[in-house]
C-alpha cells in the first residue's frame, strides 16, 4: 500500500463490517491489536458506532467513508 493514510479507514471498515456482519472474535482481536499499535488508540468508539446496527444498515456509510477517504473503487 503506498498511501498509509487510507490505513484507518480500511480497518474501521473491516472492523465495522465484523462487528455488525459476522462478529469473528478473532478478527476483532487483531483489529483491536492494529489499532492499538498503529495508532496509539482503542476501538471504543467503532464498538459504540456499531450498537443495534446491522450491516446492511452500516454499509452505505461504510461506501461513503471508503470513498472519501481512499482510491478504493466501491460500488
């Protein structure tokens, strides 16, 4: 990846899409490691955005966060 500022948006997708889609802990404990050593922060946050969401629900904002934030074309 050339751009590392498109890194937090790619996670807080994949993050998001975990938690509202088939919520692997496996997944989230990596994500929470990456956040953490990346960024010097914690997924509080992106855990409360989440709440009573499905992923249908989050995947228009998801697109729209992709699409402002990277070169990744989303459909």
């Amino acid at each position: 990846m050339r751009n590392l500022k498109e890194v937090r948006p790619l996670l807080s997708a994949i993050y998001c899409i975990n938690r509202t889609g088939s919520k692997d802990e496996d997944i989230e404990k990596i994500l929470d490691y990456a956040f953490n050593r990346l960024f010097n922060q914690n997924t509080n946050l992106l855990k409360l955005a989440c709440i009573g969401r499905t992923k249908e629900d989050s995947m228009q904002e998801i697109k729209q966060i992709l699409k402002e934030d990277t070169s990744m074309e989303v459909e």
